[in-house]
C-alpha cells in the first residue's frame, strides 16, 4: 500500500467524499488561517493584492482558501495537496476560477520541480509541520523571490495545556475525521522561537507570530501564525 492510500489525509479525504460528489462552490469571502471561520486575520498577512503576484498553497485540502486567493486578488494560483482525491474534490469546487490551479504531489516535491520562483508560499495545517523542517524550509526558502513571503498556520503548541517541545524531533499528534475518530501522525511543533531559529538557518527571518484561541473561550491558544521573508 502506498503511503499516499495508508495516510490520514486519504482517509480524511475518502470519507469526505463518501458524504456526497463534490460541487462547484463559489469562492469564500474571505481567507481563514483557524479552524474557527470569521476569527483572526484574513489574507491581508499575504499583503495587498497585486495580480502579478505567483501564490502556492502546501497543503490546500479542499480548496477554499487559495480560491478566494485567486479570485479576490487576481493573482496566480496553485492548490498543492499530497491526496489526489483531495484534489479532485479541490478541482470540483472551483476548476471555474481560471487563475487557479491544482497538483497533487508532496509539497516537497512540488518545490523541487518548480521552474520559477513563487512570491507567495503559503500552509494552513498543511505541509509546514508535517515535513520536516529541515528538508522543508530550504526547499521553500529556494523556490520564493528575494523577499518573497511565507506564511503557515500549525496547531498552537500549548493548545489544550500542551508545553512546548525542547527539542527539534516530532511529536505525535492526531487528526480528526469526518466520522469523529482520530488517526495518529507525526507533527513538528515548535514554540515561535523555536522555529525562529529553524528559520533563520533556512535563509528566512521571521516577520511575525501570532497567538490565535478560540474566539469563544479564555483558555491556551490554539493556533500559531508565522509569518517570514526570504534575506
């Protein structure tokens, strides 16, 4: 079995699916970096909008997000998603917005193989903190222009009373399916200096972190937003 069939995110996917076929979806008002819509910034953490600007999401799920990218800023597109079903739903929502685009690929990968440079990366719960930093965040700092912008939203490390991570090592974490269970992965999660560091020997400084908590509870916060440009 491949990796791609024995992953949670084919599981996820695949029961996503099972719900109904995919259709075509107008683009969302607007881009959401938390699990919790309407809560925290929008796409304004990627800068104005510029119609030259090339965008790729790792990561890109459903879609939803690099398509209100690309219909509300103009810019060019790309959906990268590790899943092909994931994709092919991802297609089905929105393959009627025509600066957008999907691959279904490692991101990783995806990098690799790219033949100009991206002014916008971007990871939303996607590949940043799923691949390792180490082999990701070089590939990344390669593939944006000088001064290009990367931006990733990862699970908060001290979400539900969590303590950050000491070292630079996974830890395991799970996700959860449209069927309300839980499948175990491996995540890199590091507090905002931590991966200030991890940064910073990729070639990129960091610009920016934010806390982010549930918009209806006083508690840890659960998502952390980072945002860096390339030296």
């Amino acid at each position: 079995m491949s990796f791609t069939h024995a992953s949670p995110w084919h599981t996820h996917a695949s029961q996503r699916l099972a719900e109904g076929p995919a259709r075509a979806l107008l683009p969302p008002p607007r881009m959401e970096w938390t699990a919790h819509p309407g809560h925290g910034p929008g796409s304004e953490i990627l800068g104005p909008g510029n119609s030259g600007r090339r965008v790729v999401e790792l990561g890109c799920g459903p879609g939803h997000n690099i398509a209100h990218l690309a219909a509300h800023q103009r810019v060019h597109a790309t959906g990268v998603d590790l899943v092909g079903l994931q994709v092919r739903r991802a297609r089905s929502h929105y393959s009627h917005i025509g600066s957008l685009t999907f691959a279904a690929g490692h991101a990783l990968h995806y990098l690799q193989a790219a033949e100009r440079p991206f002014d916008v990366i971007y990871s939303i719960f996607g590949a940043v903190g799923i691949v390792p930093p180490r082999l990701l965040l070089p590939a990344i700092t390669d593939h944006l222009v000088p001064g290009g912008l990367l931006a990733f939203a990862v699970p908060h490390p001290r979400r539900n009373g969590r303590r950050a991570v000491t070292h630079d090592g996974p830890s395991r974490d799970s996700v959860l399916l449209p069927n309300q269970t839980r499948l175990s992965i491996a995540r890199w999660e590091f507090d905002a200096s931590r991966w200030a560091q991890h940064l910073r020997h990729a070639g990129l400084t960091m610009t920016g972190a934010l806390d982010l908590s549930h918009p209806a509870q006083d508690g840890n916060p659960t998502t952390l937003l980072i945002t860096a440009r390339r030296l």
